[in-house]
C-alpha cells in the first residue's frame, strides 16, 4: 500500500512538472526565439493539445489513486484535486477551443480581435500550478505520516 500512495505525488510532481515545463518554459521562449509567429502558433496548438490529453491522464490517474487509498486521501486533497479537475476543465472546454480558433484564424491571414482568452488561460494555469504544488505537499506528507507509522 506504501507503494501505491507513493505514486499520488510522483504522479501530481509529474502533472505540475509537464505544465510547469510547457507552459512556463518551451511556450514563452518558443515566441522569443525569433521562430516565424505562424510557425510558434502551428507548434502551440499541437503542444498545447499534447500537454491537455496528458493532463487527463493524470487528473484520472490521481482520482483513482485517491479514491482508492486511505492514506492519501483527506479532505483537503479532495477538495484540491476537484478544484484542479475544474481549472482543467474549464480550460479544455471554455478556454482552448476559442483559442484554437484564434489561431486558426491567424494562421489563415486573418487577424482576430483581442480576446480575454489568452490571459484567462495563463491565470488560471498559474493558479493550476500552485494548487499542484500544494497537493503534492499534502500527498508527501500523508505519504511520510504512513511510513513513520509503520
């Protein structure tokens, strides 16, 4: 059991690692490296499109460990894990998909009017972040109190 309640935080360290990594890192410097702006938006749409499948997979795969396991679930982990699984849903379906047609729009020689999109996704990933950081807090302490325990 000790095993499986390791897996709750490598798997949010790894959910926070894969959007701390594209989104804070490769995105910004991917428009600063002087790549062709049409060539940065074709590369962030297949990006971000990766990057939010995976985050399912790991939304998924921590529900299921924390419904599953006693040491790792609180109340506090549950109440975090529903307001990340919120925060990913909105952006998968109210945020990305006016944003991929932003894009698309771009990439066609069209120019979009400004939209609020844009810094909602980088507040809400922000916010996705840190909340991340905290339950994979909780999760290694749970996981230290289990050990200590035993």
């Amino acid at each position: 059991m000790r095993r499986l309640s390791l897996y709750a935080f490598v798997i949010t360290l790894l959910w926070l690692g894969f959007v701390s990594a594209i989104s804070f890192l490769e995105a910004p410097i991917k428009f600063k490296a002087g790549v062709e702006l049409k060539d940065a938006l074709s590369i962030g749409r297949l990006v971000f499109d990766a990057l939010n499948r995976v985050e399912w997979v790991c939304c998924i795969i921590s529900w299921l460990i924390v419904l599953r396991l006693r040491i790792v679930r609180t109340r506090g982990s549950l109440i975090l894990l529903a307001l990340i699984t919120t925060i990913l849903a909105f952006q998968t379906w109210g945020l990305l998909p006016p944003l991929d047609a932003r894009a698309i729009a771009f990439l066609h020689g069209q120019v979009p009017d400004a939209s609020w999109h844009h810094p909602a996704y980088i507040g809400v990933e922000i916010v996705k972040a840190l909340l991340l950081g905290v339950l994979a807090s909780m999760q290694i302490q749970s996981f230290a109190r289990a050990v200590i325990s035993e």
